[in-house]
C-alpha cells in the first residue's frame, strides 16, 4: 500500500545534539512538507519541497534544516540551534502544485521529540 | 495569528446527533481543506472546497464555504463514536495565482462523541 513513513516513533535529545527525522514516501508524489504540532495547536510549516533538490523555508525554519536528494525522501534535521525542539513532527506529501493550487496532502504518524 | 480560526475548540455530543465546526480566515483563498485527527496521528484529508464553490459532500460530510463572510463549516451528521478526533480546517494564502502548496492549519476543533 502507498503511504508516508516516519521514523523513529518516539526521539530523544540530548543538549547540543543534532538529531534526524526520516520521512520516506512511496506515493510518487512531488511535493513534501514538514510541520511541527505543539499540545492542543495546530500545524506549522517547517520546511516544504516542490521537487528534487530544490526546498524552502516555511514560517519556523530556524533551527531546522532538510534535504531532497531523492523524490521519495525528505528528511528533517533538528539543530542544537533549536532551543525548544519538543513537539510532534509531521511529514506530508502530495501531488505537484505548480498552477494548480493546493491538493490533498498526505501525512506520516509523526515523530514525536523530547528533550533529556 | 492563524489563517483559520476554529470554532469551537471543544465539542461533545450524544452518537446519533450532528456536530457543526466552523472555521474563519483573514485573507481571499484559492481553496478550503478540512483535515481529521486521530490522537496521536497524523492527519488525514476529508474534503476540498474551492473558492468558487459553496457546498459540497462525501458521505456524512458536508462542507460549505462563505467566501463574502471568509468562513467555512464541515456538518457532519448521525455521527458515531468513531469520528472522535480533532478536526482541523486548512487555507492556502494566494487567490488567483500558485500557492506552492503552502497551507495555514487553525487550532483545531476537538470533537468527542459519547457511545
């Protein structure tokens, strides 16, 4: 079946640890997002990606970083530049919006990070 | 503050009854997305209504949209248990011309439904 996964479940970090995010999809989509969910909020854009090797910065990018090697991957990257990485992360991808306005997205389970 | 705006925050009704969220947002849109939640998932596409639609339904759900008033509402009826979830309504920012895909999520409507 198609789908989106997310990898690992559950994360921890350390202070001044980096840490990555796995986003992997088999729906052959173009386009990819990163959202962050904090307790009873909703989504906000990360990072998205309209294509291989090409993304851009959404409305909380700073201390994040990502990259789109491969149309099926778009891992994220949490710095220790980020001060309070704790939070729900998901990935979402879905067909290509150049001209045609927002489609559907689809999303992964999340990743859920904590702070030790 | 956030595009969408979701009202209200919480909702709790009796199985078998209609439960009615609402969402508002500040600036013209190409279209309206309604998302459902699952506690602790991720979230999963209900409809699309665009802006030069107003009503429009899948099975229990009917979604319209007031683009005078800038609000929407997702209607769903003889609901069950099983629609238990947060329901979050979603904007793209541009009219008339390519959003890139960006979406601005309100805070959600958590919608708890009594067996």
């Amino acid at each position: 079946d198609g789908g989106i996964t997310q990898s690992p479940k559950y994360l921890f970090r350390k202070e001044g640890q980096n840490v990555t995010l796995s986003c992997e999809q088999n729906l052959n989509h173009d386009a990819m997002y990163w959202y962050r969910q904090d307790p009873g909020q909703g989504l906000r854009l990360i990072y998205y990606s309209q294509i291989v090797n090409d993304f851009q910065k959404g409305d909380i990018a700073e201390g994040y970083s990502v990259s789109r090697e491969k149309k099926e991957s778009f891992p994220l990257t949490v710095t220790s530049a980020q001060k309070n990485p704790t939070a729900f992360y998901l990935c979402a991808s879905s067909p290509p919006t150049y001209g045609v306005g927002n489609q559907p997205q689809h999303f992964g389970d999340g990743t859920r990070l904590s702070i030790l | 503050s956030q595009q969408g705006e979701e009202d209200p925050q919480a909702l709790s009704i009796q199985e078998g009854e209609n439960a009615t969220m609402n969402c508002s947002y500040k600036t013209s849109i190409n279209n309206l997305q309604w998302y459902r939640q699952n506690s602790g998932r991720g979230l999963v596409h209900l409809i699309l209504i665009r802006s030069n639609e107003r009503e429009k339904h899948s099975g229990r759900l009917r979604v319209t949209l007031d683009t005078s008033k800038k609000s929407s509402s997702l209607l769903i009826t003889a609901s069950r248990a099983a629609d238990t979830a947060s329901y979050f309504c979603a904007t793209d920012l541009n009219a008339g011309g390519t959003s890139y895909g960006k979406l601005t999520f309100g805070q959600g409507t958590i919608l708890t439904v009594h067996p």
